[in-house]
C-alpha cells in the first residue's frame, strides 16, 4: 500500500526551508528512480503532458542536460531558453521574461541566475513552479541534494560524517546548499581555505573553519573541491595560482590527509592540475562520475514532488 | 486668517507649554495663560491632546527634479512633506543635471514658489562639480543664489585633498559642508550590511568599516580646516562614538540619522526585500541600540529622513540590481514619535531634533513661538492612528519596508504664511 | 475469530495458505514449461503474495522461478489527481522479459486500473511471450476490461468496503478481512 506523504511546497529554492525529514524523503525517491536509469528504456509516462522550461542566465551545460534528461525520461516536454547577455542587453526585464513563460502555461521553470535571490522572486510572481539551479552565492539545492546521494552511496549513512569543503567558499552556492543540508542531518561539516574565501560568520551556521589543509581534511570521511575561479586573484582573493596550489591543491601528496577510504568529490568544472590533479581525478576515490549519474535521479525527483498530487478529485 | 489655538500644549527645544494662541495674517498676536476669546475668527481649534510645533524641518530630501520626475518631482516632494507636517526641507544635489550650478538652485526654488504649498524649499548644492569627486563648485555663487550647504550626497567626495580644499573654501562663505561618509573601495558592490544576513542571502556585504573609516576621515578633515562639517545618515555604533569623542574634543561637527536606524535592523531584507534597501545599509541590533543611545544623550544633533523615491520598476527587481534608498517625508514624524513613547528621547528633544536645530545647523532662522513673531507651525495629533498604505501616501513612489504598518501619530495642521492648512487623511 | 472496526475475516489463517497453494498448482498446470516462466509480484501485496507462489512452487517441484516485482507508481492513471505523492518503491526485474512467460500477481483486484499500468511498465521491460494474471481476492467493480487467469476467491462488495489481504511478515498474521472504508485514502482502486 502506498504511503501518503505530501509535499507542501510550489517550489524548489533553498534547502534552507526545508526540514531534516523533507531533505531525507527527496533522497529516497531519488534512489527510486535511479533504477529508471538502468534499464534499457529509459522513460517512464509519470509527467506526461507536463512542460519544463529551463531558463538559463549563466551558461552551463552539465546542469541544464541533467535536467533536460530528468524531465524527458518522465515524459514531461521540455524547452530550453539560454538568456544571452545580447537579448537581457535589449532590455526585458526579469518580470516580463516570466510573465512571458506563464502565458505559454509552462507547468515548471528551472532557473540559474547570477543574482541572489531571483528564484525566490519569481516564485511570488508566478503561478508555475519555480526549481532553483544556482542563484548568485546563494543556494544550488538540487547540486547539495546529488551530493548527498552521492555520499549515501559510498558511504552508507547520511548521517555522524566528517566532510570537508575545500576552496573559494565565500563565492560558492553549492558549499553553502551542502553546509545546509549536511548539517541538518547532523554532519561535521568543514570549510577548508584561505581566511579571504572563508569569512568568521559561517561559524555561526555551523561551520568549522580551517586555513590548513592538512588540519581541514585530517580524519576526513569526504573531501569536496572547489572550482578556484581565477577572476578572483584579480580582485585580492590570493596572490597566484601557484601559491593556490601549493597550499591548497588535493593532490597525490595531500589526499592522504583524510581517512584512508575517504572520498573525492567536485561539483565541476574541474581546473585540472590546480585545485584538483588528474592523479586524484582518476583514482577510484573520486567520485565525480557518479556524482553526474545521481544528479539525473536527484532532479527527477525533484520534477515529481513538485508536479504530481494536485488536487484530489474526492 | 484669524485663528485661534486653546488647551493645545505647545512644545519647543524648551520645554512644553501650555499657552494659548492668537494668529492673524500669519504673525502671532498673542500667547497668553488664559484662554482666548476672540470673535469672529475662521479657525477655532480647543483640543488638549493635541499638540503644537515650531515647524518640521526635514534637512535630507531627495526631490529628483530635474532630471528624475517619474519617481518623484518638486511639487509632489512638497506634497508628501505636507502630509508629514514638515514645513521646510533641504533638498539634496543629485539630481539631472546635478544642482552644481546657481541656474539649477535658482530653478529649484522657482518651483517650490510656484506651487503655493507651505513648505519651504532650500537646495543643497553640490560640493564637485557633477558629483565627479574632481573640481569644487563656485560656492559664492551658488551661495548667492540660495544654497544653504554643499554635499555630494549620493556618493563621498573620494579624494583626500580635494575634500580638504573644499571644506576650507566653504569655510570662507561660512557654509556648512554634509559628508557623505563611505570608504568607496570597501563598499563597492556591496549590497547589505556585512554580516551573518549577507551571507544567508548570499549577497556581497558593505562592511561597517567603510562607514567607520569615513566618518573617522571627515571628522579628522573637520579638525584640520575648522570648517563646519555635518554627517549625515550615521548607521553605525562606532561611527556614534568617533562622533561622540570628537564633539567632546572640541571639534565643530553635527550629525544626522533616520528612522529607519533606530528602528530596523538587517533581517528587514530577509526574503530579498529591495524596500530595505538602503545606503548606508540596515545594520544589527546592537547599532539601533547606540543609535537610540547617540539621540538620548544629544551626540546625534538630528533626525532627518533620507528620502530617496524610486520607481517600482526600480524595486521589484533583482536584488543585485535595485536602487538603494527608501522615502520618508511622511513617516518621519510617527517613527519619531514612537521614540518619544518608548522613553528613549521627550518631546523637546523631538522639537530640537525635528525643527530647531537643522536649520540651525543650515544658517535659517527657526521659528519662534513669541508675540511678534511670524507663525510656521505644526500641530500634531499624537494619538492618531492610521495605515501606511499606498493610497494614503502622497510622495509619487512607495518605496518603504513600513509599507502597510500601523503608524501612531500626524500631523494634522499647518499653519503658515499666512495660510491655514489641514491636511487630509 | 473477532470484529474489530467492523471487520469481517474472509480467509482465516488455516485457509490462507491452502488458497496460495491452489494458485500454485493452477499456475503449474496451465504453465508445464517453467524454464521460461517468470512471476512479477506487484508492489507491495503482490510481492508478498508472489513470495509464496515461489515457495509452493518450489516445494511442489524443486524448481527456482525467476521473479521480479514491479512498482506502478510511475504508471499510474491518476497522478495528478489523487492529492498527494505515493511513494515510488524501486521496481527490480532481473532480466529482459523477451519471450517470457509472465505471471503478473497481486493481492486484490479491483477496477483493473493497477494491473493496466503494470502491463504498461512490463512492456518497458521486453515484449513477453505471454502475460497472465495471478489475484487472491477479485472483488469485482472493474473499470477496465480486464479479468484474472487465477483467482484465489471472488468476493462481491460494495464501494464502501475495503479488502485488506495481510501477510505474516508485515501484519503478523496471514488472513484476509473486509473493512468499512472510514474515508481515508488508499492506493489507487485495484
């Protein structure tokens, strides 16, 4: 007999607003629908009828097709509209793009922007629901989600991990979703960096803060690495690549730090040789490959909770 | 106009009084113990819970005429200073073209004449020319032609020593200068205050240091040239106490703040709410705290609103992308108000506060409530309470995170060259 | 024997596995080649049920079926109308179901709707040779032209009934009741 658990929200934000156990029961119908992956049809007729429009204001390859994928195996259609500079340059504003897209009745609108706090705006405006693939530094909820799964996977539990953040971590929306959810489910959760990436106040969400790697990831059960953006050595953030990578690359050397079973994760792109080696990349620890696969999982999840229930006909 | 005030309390930097009024033709023809018996006049008003003021004084207004008219334009300023009870602002430079010339301060007062409304206007001109932080502007001139200070407003004056020479050459027309104190570099695209929200928001922070840095420089500057420097929308707890210390030390300086910092803090913008946003950003609790403490004991000389409208298009927006400001001409006096109901100041301090002392501060004689004297006053129902709803505001834009609070307290009546005003709502 | 929330045993736990033997042997008669028989219990009573199907099958002839179960979640008809999110169970079929001989099972059938969507997820699966249906309860009111090979019991009821087929390794015991419905939701009439 199916259980009937109700997913209340129109949208998906921020991991911020949801609760430990909302967290855990995405977890578990992504798991389900992992198997959907593995056979040899991949589609099932769930969101038949539905329409996904992906709106994408920053490029990004990899999580626009997880999310097209994700959408297409549960039949729902999908559209995709990349937002170059040109067209936001024309001057149409965020409020007419969306008033635009609920004319043509699309049932979801999965959104990236590089301002804070967009997804949540359009949320109010609209009745369609709204999936938050990256807002600015704020959130990237569905990346933390494939994440966890990710470390469920290898890991066994959710649940009492040391995990380790290592990078530029103040401009980072997907350490921020991971801090979030990790810690709700009761995780010791590290920002690893120099003092410029990583500002006090996160202690206060819960973070603990290391400026040594070999002290940041010692003991660690997941090692997660962050893409170093180099526009920031521009603006004071650290000197040079090669003092970066010096202290702060997880290479051959330092991936021994952490425990000896421990994992190896990075959301991507990877700038190979710097913040990450091609020696950590290809050893059976990194588990960067399979992250791709759960993503796909993670966000038909997703896709699901928020598009069916609806109203009851009884 | 023949009018006559019974029971009201009148209250002044002074003290509060209860004496009665006869006003005719706009002077003051009596104040007297006993109640006035006078017969056929047009405005009779006996009523002892109101209240009556000097005159509101409001010395931080943003008119955005010329150049800005679709948020907000002189005779609708004025409109919404009416409704507040506030009879005379100083309006600020950064309009388009900037007020940095005498042709633009001269236009600005026209205006105001023109529309009839009993509010005088005084324009604040700039300190450079087009704000551009490069050359002074010809402040003779522009003196002259009715300025009453200079300020940048908007933005510092970046450089050093082009600030210095300007406070000196002002000081030679004996005109005050208001700083604008930001440390550029810190601040630049930043967002909200520094701290635990900008993180939770995700947005980049305006450190408190910016703001400290400045005031510490325009306050070190004031000391160099003996000139006359007034600090405006002061935020922070430090910035109170470099202030506190320098008046203590002697040094010839006055500050502003807002309502809006004694009374909010930075979790307003929870949820990317752009009515919060503001320059210098809502801070934390412990700032409201030394704000309110900064007004108790007399280091901030005056509580001026800041108004900046913006159109909604400028608002409802990106986060990242709206414009920084909220208005205040009518909210200033129940946020002031509530002050005075929370004990923090008493209602002379409101008198000195609100309408004595920022025109002291701007060189324009405050009105005095004598026989003899011309009648520029405003009386107040104290216990009033109304909503702040878009229809009851007057300014163009509604740009404010009180939007739909309850507000306790207006002004009702105006009285002023000459003219009996009631204001509606 | 009691009555609990007005609650009527239908099949008592002396009866039950003698009903899933019948099946059995039904199956086993009507299919002799088991090389290329395949049960697919549907989830979750139907797994249960399948379960022992396999193990009476065994006992009788020694022989290890190939069995899967199919969760129909992802299939259903009315998705978007029920009010809330069943919870999608994994689906497991050890191998393509080309030119197999396929037993569905399920615990009750009702308006046929269920069984519709398993036929329709098994086809993602292979194209089978043949597809039977294998219930314990049939209790009619069908909604669909769909009709059981093996039936362990026909009940007639009322819309206002419920069939609870319970397990020992869920429920405690095996047996079969008939409930009045109190106007909760259930799964998707079956």
């Amino acid at each position: 007999m199916a259980e009937k658990i109700k997913w209340v929200h129109k949208d998906f934000i921020s991991l911020d607003n949801l609760s430990k156990e909302e967290i855990l029961y995405v977890l578990d119908v992504a798991s389900s629908f992992e198997e959907v992956l593995k056979r040899d049809v991949k589609k099932v007729p769930t969101l038949r009828g539905k329409s996904v429009l992906t709106l994408f204001y920053e490029p990004s390859t990899r999580t626009r097709t997880s999310f097209e994928m994700a959408a297409k195996i549960l039949s729902a259609d999908t559209i995709n509209v990349s937002v170059s500079t040109s067209s936001v340059s024309k001057g149409e504003t965020l409020l007419d793009t969306i008033k635009n897209i609920e004319a043509m009745s699309v049932d979801v609108v999965v959104i990236r922007h590089s301002c804070s706090g967009v997804p949540e705006f359009l949320a109010k405006k609209t009745k369609a629901s709204i999936i938050n693939a990256g807002d600015g530094r704020h959130e990237h909820p569905t990346q933390a989600l494939l994440d966890m799964l990710t470390i469920k996977a290898f890991k066994n539990t959710l649940q009492g991990l040391k995990i380790a953040i290592v990078g530029d971590i103040l401009h980072s929306r997907v350490a921020r979703s991971n801090l979030i959810g990790l810690k709700k489910l009761g995780n010791e959760v590290r920002f690893v960096g120099p003092a410029t990436f990583i500002p006090e106040c996160f202690k206060e969400l819960g973070a603990e803060i290391y400026y040594s790697l070999e002290e940041g990831i010692y003991d660690a059960d997941v090692v997660m690495v962050l893409r170093l953006q180099k526009e920031r050595m521009g603006a004071g953030f650290y000197p040079s690549e090669r003092e970066y990578a010096r202290f702060f690359s997880i290479n051959k050397k330092t991936m021994h730090y952490a425990k000896k079973d421990a994992i190896f994760m990075h959301p991507g792109p990877v700038n190979r040789g710097l913040e990450i080696t091609s020696d950590v990349l290809n050893d059976k620890r990194c588990v960067v490959l399979n992250q791709v696969t759960k993503g796909v999982a993670v966000r038909m999840a997703v896709l699901y909770l928020l598009l069916t229930g609806g109203k009851s006909e009884n | 106009m023949k009018i006559k005030l019974n029971n009201l309390t009148i209250v002044t930097s002074s003290g509060l009084f209860k004496k009665n009024l006869l006003i005719e033709k706009g002077i003051i023809k009596q104040v007297s113990d006993k109640p006035i018996y006078a017969k056929f006049v047009d405005v009779a008003i006996d009523d002892k819970d109101l209240l009556v003021f000097p005159g509101f004084f409001d010395m931080h207004v943003h008119l955005r005429e010329p150049g800005f008219e679709y948020r907000e334009d002189i005779e609708s300023g004025m409109k919404a200073a009416v409704n507040g009870g506030i009879t005379g602002i100083a309006c600020m430079a950064n309009t388009n073209p900037v007020n940095d010339n005498a042709v633009i301060t001269h236009f600005i007062k026209c205006r105001a004449e023109q529309t009839e409304l009993p509010v005088s206007v005084y324009p604040v001109a700039a300190i450079t020319k087009g704000l551009k932080g490069e050359q002074i502007v010809e402040m003779g001139d522009l003196k002259n032609a009715g300025a009453v200070a200079f300020s940048d407003d908007g933005s510092a004056v970046e450089n050093s020593e082009i600030l210095r020479r300007a406070l000196e050459y002002a000081k030679s027309f004996d005109m005050p200068i208001i700083c604008h104190s930001e440390e550029k570099s810190l601040s630049k695209d930043g967002q909200v205050n520094e701290g635990i929200i900008s993180i939770k928001l995700g947005l980049k922070g305006i450190p408190r240091e910016s703001e400290i840095i400045g005031i510490f420089r325009d306050i070190t500057l004031a000391k160099l040239t003996k000139s006359r420097v007034h600090i405006a929308h002061v935020s922070t707890e430090e910035g109170v106490d470099l202030i506190r210390k320098a008046k203590r030390a002697g040094i010839y300086v006055t500050c502003e703040t807002c309502p809006h910092y004694f009374h909010l803090t930075e979790e307003e913008v929870l949820g990317y709410n752009t009515f919060a946003k503001v320059n210098p950003p809502l801070r934390t609790y412990k700032d409201v705290l030394a704000i309110r403490e900064g007004l108790r004991d007399g280091t901030i000389d005056v509580i001026a609103s800041d108004h900046a409208p913006h159109h909604i298009d400028e608002k409802d927006i990106e986060f990242e992308k709206a414009n920084f400001g909220m208005i205040g001409l009518e909210t200033l006096l129940p946020l002031t108000l509530e002050l005075v109901r929370q004990g923090v100041i008493d209602f002379k301090d409101l008198a000195e506060k609100l309408s004595r002392k920022p025109r002291q501060i701007l060189g324009i004689n405050p009105p005095v409530i004598k026989e003899g004297e011309e009648a520029n006053l405003t009386i107040v129902d104290p216990n009033y309470k109304w909503v702040l709803t878009k229809e009851s505001i007057c300014s163009k834009s509604f740009n404010t995170p009180f939007l739909g609070k309850t507000m306790k307290g207006k002004a009702i009546y105006i009285i002023k060259g000459g003219q009996f005003f009631e204001i509606n709502k | 024997m009691s009555r609990n929330m007005k609650e009527l045993i239908i099949i008592d736990e002396k009866t039950f596995p003698r009903v899933v033997n019948r099946i059995a042997h039904e199956i086993m008669e009507k299919n002799p080649n088991l090389e290329d028989l395949v049960l697919i219990g549907i989830k979750k009573g139907g797994s249960l049920l399948k379960e022992r199907i396999k193990e009476a099958i065994k006992k009788q002839e020694g022989v290890d079926l190939i069995t899967g179960d199919i969760d129909i979640t992802m299939y259903r008809d009315d998705i978007f109308k029920i009010g809330f999110q069943p919870k999608v169970e994994t689906t497991e079929i050890p191998c393509s179901l080309d030119n197999k001989n396929v037993v569905l099972i399920d615990d009750v059938l009702y308006t046929g709707r269920t069984v519709r969507a398993a036929i329709d997820a098994l086809f993602d699966f292979g194209r089978p040779k043949r597809i039977q249906l294998a219930v314990f309860i049939d209790r009619g009111h069908r909604e669909l032209p769909i009709q059981a090979d093996f039936v362990g019991k026909f009940l007639p009821t009322s819309k206002k009934e419920i069939v609870v087929v319970m397990f020992k390794e869920e429920d405690g015991k095996d047996c079969v009741v008939l409930r009045e419905k109190n106007g909760r939701k259930n799964k998707m009439g079956s």
